[in-house]
C-alpha cells in the first residue's frame, strides 16, 4: 500500500495524467476512488494531507492533533459566537479522527429533500442497499451493554430509562474495538474502521494511487470541461504540480469543496448555504468514580428528541479534553474539576440549528468562514441544555459545567435557569464537526449546485461526491448518508 502513496519527495514529474482524479481521501472520495478503480479506472487521489498509517499513532494529543487536523485543530466559523471546526486533514480525512458512528439518514430528512430539492432515486428504499453495503464494508457493529465499562454511557442509558426518552445502543464502524478512548486522535488498535484501512486500500490494490500533501489551487477549464488542476505539493517549498484527467470527482469536504469551486470561476452558487451541526459540551461530575477514560466515545444516544434535532451522546474525555471544554474557567477552576478526573464526564448534546454559514474564497490561498446566529437556535441551544442538565442529574451528576462563558457549576435545575435567563449568544462556546449542504443537489440550477447525478451544473466531467452535496444538515452523523450518495453517484456515472 505505501508504494501506492506518493508523498514531498515522491514528485519527480511536473505532470501527471489519469483517467479520475479524485480530490480528497475521506468518506466521499474514499468510496468513489474504490468502486472506479475495482471497475478498471485509472485514479488518482489528491489529499492535501499527510499519509499516517496506524502504527504511527501515539497517545500524544496534541502531536496527534497537529499531524490529522487542518490548521493544527483551529479553524473557526467567524460570527458571533465563534464555532471551532474540527476538520480531518490527513489521508482518509475525518474518518480517522471521529467517532466511527454510522447511522441511516433519517427517513422524514430523506423524504424532505425528495419533495423540497426533487431528489428522486434517494428515497430510504433507494439508499437502504447502500447503506447495507457500506455497514458491511466498514463492519458497522451494535455496541454491546456492558456492566463494568463505559460507565458514561451506561448512567444516559439507565436515566433515560427512568425518565422514559429513548436511547439506544449505537452503530459504529469498528472490528473488536478495545475501548482505547483515542477516536479523535487516531485509533491506536486500527479497530476503527475508517476509509484509511477499508476504502483506500481496495483503491490501491486496484491500481489507484495517492498523491498525499498536495494541495489542489485551481481547476483550468474551457468549453464546459474541466482539464487539469494546478497543485501546491504542501511542506516542500513553492513546488508545484499540474495533473490532467478525463473526470474530475471533488470530495475535499465541505468547507475545501466550494472554495476549490469558487477560486476556479465554476461555481457561484457553491459555498453560499454551509450547514453545520452545533455540539455544546458539558462537563460532568458524579459521586461514584466512572473513569470514562477507560472507555471510548458515543456508545448510547439519547435519541427522544431527534426529531427537533437533538441528541445527547457521552464524548471522549482525557484530561486534556477536560482543560479544553473548561477553556472559559479560571485555571484554578480547572484544577479543581481535575482534581476529581475519575468522577468526570464529558457529554455532547448535538443539535440541527438554523443558522447558515457562507464561505469566502477572495482572501488568499485559505477560505474565510462567516455565519449569522439565527435568533432561533439560542431558544433551541436552551433547551438542549435544560434537557442535557436534566438527564445528566438523573444520572447522579451532582455538579455540571455548561458551555456559558461566565456560568460556575451547576448543582440544580433551578441554577440553571437562572443562568439560561441571562445567556446571549456570544456568551456561548459552541463547536462543530459536522459541515455539510455547501453544494447541494437539486433540479434547479438556479438554487443547487449540481444536478441529482451528482453533477456539477454546466461542467460536463465534475461530478461532487462528499458532505457538499446533501441538501440540508441531517440532525445525523452524516458518514454513513455521505458515503451512500457516493455509491448511487458512482453507479449512475460508470
């Protein structure tokens, strides 16, 4: 495999052709350079990325964080208040740093974007073989209950109960996960099965290759066709590389995907509509010890409210997780939370917000990010967080520590409100792995970036195959809807 995988000092040529090039190595792009090689193609893929294969994993957070994100794990959307972006930048992209959940598009989502954007063929009945595929590809597994182990987990599954919400066991892509707690930083075990040790090596042994720490600058285009694109080669000086191609696939994610678009002149409409989903993170103290370290991430949601968008979900939690949710606290606050570490919690409550996000792509070589906060989702954050708060005490918290710029820890209900009622949007600190719906797909080219095929409007050989195309945000971990439009995108194209 690694000969398959071209890194700084591989590029001796300053041209290169294929028949495919594929711009991007995650959830979107892993799939669609799979099936074309396994059909005959000639791929390349292009990650911006360095190639880090699983033995090169260590518990070392910060170095981790600094090889696997982009920008070293800081990428913010600019607004008011600012969100981090968590954003993969690596060969395999953001299935190596997330939480390996797998889930169905939900059907009232599914039938939302048939009526409102004329998405027919992606109805649940036409996407339920994909997604049986992908379950087997990525050995999709049902997390078992357990007595002794991630015990996080196991108080929103017991509360939950109690308070009659559903909540289930999740579904993740992983094969005898050993409970490492190190999803976010590369699976030390390889028990996660990301697109690095699934998708991309059926690619490699069927002939494709990658061409890693390349930056794709601009696609040439004439006459409604796409040419070659211009290449940075990343961490090796002012180097650059051109690759032609016959067809172009774009899957460098949501953010990458419409800024590659709008610096090449092909798409106004791409980046105009970024969706995003809004975590709000709350640390946890219990009476009894859960040392949640000894765990991993997302085994339960609490899954009552999803169809106002909400799911609560126990995150990966070490001591430096801990520090960087307390961020807003003094560091003597701090301290003092970890002085209790084995009774602490980290849990997530994801929510489908209104709020929209535009990318600029006039300010140089990197994307600007701008959203404006919808009025509304303060109501909705406030209710994520009464809900989360409520549960979490059936659980037996005994003090939490919201994600309020300003709030101490929380002991009741009634504290609680009492800070909810003084809460402003910039008072909140609000992160996000999930962007998506930057190029939608739709009948209209007056409202969608590409045509139901996958296809860019007006360009004959691009078609987009990641987190771009989805039409809104899915309330979901999108993985699983990302990777079943790729396939339907590939079936229709070869």
């Amino acid at each position: 495999m690694k000969d398959s995988i071209l890194d700084r000092q591989d590029y001796t040529e300053k041209a290169y052709r294929c028949q495919y090039l594929i711009v991007g190595t995650g959830a979107g792009g892993s799939v669609a350079g799979a099936l074309l090689a396994e059909r005959g193609r000639d791929v390349i893929f292009l990650e911006e990325g360095g190639y880090f294969p699983t033995e090169s994993y260590t518990s070392d957070i910060s170095a981790m964080t600094a090889q696997l994100y982009r920008n070293r794990g800081v990428f913010p959307l600019l607004g008011k208040p600012s969100i981090a972006l968590a954003e993969g930048c690596c060969v395999g992209g953001g299935t190596v740093i997330n939480g390996a959940l797998i889930c169905h598009t939900p059907s009232w989502v599914l039938d939302e974007w048939q009526n409102d954007y004329g998405l027919k063929g992606y109805g649940l009945n036409e996407l339920k073989k994909y997604f049986e595929t992908v379950e087997r590809d990525l050995h999709v597994v049902r997390h078992e209950i357990e007595e002794n182990g991630n015990l996080d987990s196991m108080k929103l599954l017991k509360a939950s109960e109690e308070l009659g919400w559903k909540c289930d066991m999740a579904t993740r892509a992983v094969n005898d996960c050993k409970n490492g707690n190190s999803c976010p930083t590369g699976c030390i075990s390889g028990a996660k099965q990301s697109a690095l040790v699934t998708y991309l090596p059926r690619a490699l042994n069927n002939g494709a290759r990658i061409f890693s720490r390349c930056r794709a600058v601009r696609i040439i285009h004439s006459g409604g066709k796409a040419r070659k694109i211009i290449v940075r080669v990343m961490g090796g000086g002012p180097k650059r590389i051109e690759i032609s191609f016959d067809h172009l696939v774009v899957a460098g994610g949501a953010v990458q995907t419409p800024h590659l678009l709008r610096r090449s002149g092909i798409s106004g409409l791409a980046g105009r509509n970024l969706q995003f989903h809004m975590n709000l993170k709350v640390v946890a103290r219990f009476k009894d010890r859960l040392n949640a370290e000894q765990g991993t991430m997302f085994t339960v949601q609490m899954q009552e409210f999803d169809r106002e968008g909400l799911l609560i979900m126990a995150s990966n939690i070490k001591r430096h997780y801990v520090a960087m949710t307390l961020s807003q606290h003094t560091n003597e606050e701090i301290n003092s939370v970890l002085s209790n570490y084995e009774n602490l919690g980290i849990f997530t409550a994801m929510i489908r917000p209104k709020s929209v996000a535009h990318i600029s792509s006039r300010f140089g070589d990197q994307p600007l990010v701008t959203y404006r906060f919808d009025p509304d989702d303060l109501s909705m954050i406030k209710l994520a967080l009464r809900r989360t708060a409520k549960l979490l005490f059936q659980a037996g918290a005994i003090e939490l520590y919201m994600p309020v710029t300003g709030a101490g820890k929380i002991r009741s209900l009634p504290e609680l409100e009492q800070t909810l009622d003084r809460v402003r949007p910039e008072n909140l600190e609000i992160v996000t792995v999930h962007i998506m719906a930057s190029c939608p797909m739709g009948t209209d080219p007056a409202v969608s970036a590409v045509n139901p095929d996958g296809k860019l409007w007006k360009m004959d050989n691009i078609l987009v195959t990641d987190a771009s195309v989805l039409p809104s945000s899915i309330g979901k971990n999108p993985q699983g809807t990302i990777m079943a439009f790729a396939h339907e995108i590939i079936n229709r194209h070869v």
